[in-house]
C-alpha cells in the first residue's frame, strides 16, 4: 500500500510539474544563442585582396553591419557597399556598383569565401579568422572569376 501511495504521489508531482509549464530557470536555458560565423569565429572586420583582381586593381572589402569596399590602382578610387551573409562555413558577398568617377565605375560582383587561416590568442584558443580564400565572380563579360586570399587588416 506504501509503494502504491508513494507511486500515486510521484505522478501527480510529476503531472503538476508538466501542467504548470517550464519555470524560469527552464526558459533560460531553453534557448541557447551561438555565434552565426563559419567555424564558431567571427568574421566581421576588414580585409584585403593579396593580389590584384583585374589589371591593378586591388580589393579592400569590410564585413561589418554595413559592409563597404574599396578598389585602389591605376589611378582609380572607387567606394562602394556590399551585402553579406554566412552559409555554414562559407561567407557569400554582393557588391554594388559604385561609380568611381572620371566616368568610369566598379561593375556589381559576387564573391564566396571560406576561413582559412585563424589566429590564436595567449591562451592558445580560437581567437578571429585571418583570412579568407575567394572566388570573385564579375558580371562583366569576357572577365573570369578570380581565386584570391583575403588577408584581415
């Protein structure tokens, strides 16, 4: 009779707990928050092309909330906005048009990358990404897609 009221007892403790919903406690941790980077390592900051993309035309591109970039060489400045996003390890990039004066512009462009190198910091853990290793993808004709490391700045 013990063991049956004891188990009676149980149940209906257990049956309570179930129908007065989680407690707080429960619904802190009922949602965990990660980071959205490739790899678990952010991925915002500045980084630049180490070569060329066209002719001598470098590529300086910010992944920041408002992602920016810049091309410098042969005389040419132009600044322009890009739009980013992460897609499990990868990095994909849109980049706008901007007109770089003198009547010429930077033409739109996709670009995907992926981590590549990653720096460590004192305690030997994961610290930020070094680089990024892309294929710059134009949508000018007769220009083809170029393979490149993005060294951070």
């Amino acid at each position: 009779m013990r063991k049956t009221l004891a188990r009676l007892l149980a149940g209906a403790m257990l049956l309570a707990g179930f129908m007065s919903g989680p407690s707080l406690a429960q619904d802190a941790n009922a949602f965990v928050i990660v980071p959205d980077h490739p790899g678990g390592v952010g991925v915002y900051g500045c980084y630049r092309a180490n070569q060329p993309l066209y002719g001598p035309y470098i590529l300086t591109f910010c992944l920041e909330r408002r992602g920016t970039y810049q091309i410098r060489g042969g005389g040419v400045r132009c600044d322009g906005r890009l739009t980013w996003w992460t897609s499990g390890r990868d990095v994909m990039v849109d980049i706008q048009r901007a007109s770089c004066g003198g009547g010429v512009a930077w033409e739109a462009a996709s670009m995907d990358c992926r981590p590549t190198g990653r720096s460590l910091n004192p305690l030997g853990q994961l610290a930020r990404l070094a680089a990024l290793r892309c294929t710059y993808h134009p949508t000018v004709r007769f220009k083809g897609r170029r393979v490149f490391t993005a060294n951070r700045i």
